[in-house]
C-alpha cells in the first residue's frame, strides 16, 4: 500500500469516528435535555400541589382560628365576669357574716 492509500485510510477512519462521536454525544445531550425537562415537569406539580395546599390553609384555617381566637376571648370574658361576681358575692357574705357573728351574743356556758 502506498503513502496515499494509507492516507485515505486514515482521513476515512477519522471521518467515521468523528461521525460517530457527534452521533453519541447529540444522543447523550438528548437524554440529559430528556432527563432535565422530567425533572422540571415533577418540580413543577410538586410546586403547584404546595401551593394549592398553602392556598387551602390560608382559606380554610385563617377563618378557623380567627373564629377560635374569638371563642378564647369570649370565655375569657365570661371567666373574668364569674370571677369578679363571685368575689364580689364572697365579700357581701363575709360582710354579712362578720356582722351576724357581732349582733349575736356570745353563748358561755
């Protein structure tokens, strides 16, 4: 074989592996392009699911505890009130037993 046809061989070589290589690398960028917008899809209804979740609880919840917290505050009234009457109720019978026990006599026997 002479210098020329060697020469052919080689650019022929070269010319099917960088064919081939072009060929495998568009395929692996392919599949990672693939791989990558998968990825994102998923990202993305785990994305819209917390963010219908986040939306349900700031619906649902937020009228739930401000309803609660003004129950809180209603028996903590009404605590308050009992609590005062009955203190106030506690000193008008003290009063009226401590004046009882002074008008009674004092029995000795």
């Amino acid at each position: 074989m002479t210098i020329e046809a060697w020469k052919h061989r080689s650019q022929c070589c070269c010319l099917v592996l960088l064919t081939g290589g072009g060929l495998w690398l568009k395929y692996v960028v392919d599949q990672q392009l693939k791989s990558k917008d998968t990825a994102i899809q998923a990202l993305e209804s785990v994305i819209k699911i917390k963010d219908a979740h986040v939306a349900s609880l700031q619906g649902d919840t937020a009228p739930a505890i401000v309803e609660s917290l003004r129950d809180m505050r209603r028996h903590a009234n009404d605590a308050t009130e009992e609590a005062l009457r009955l203190s106030a109720q506690l000193a008008d019978l003290s009063a009226k037993h401590k004046r009882a026990s002074l008008e009674l006599p004092v029995l000795t026997l």
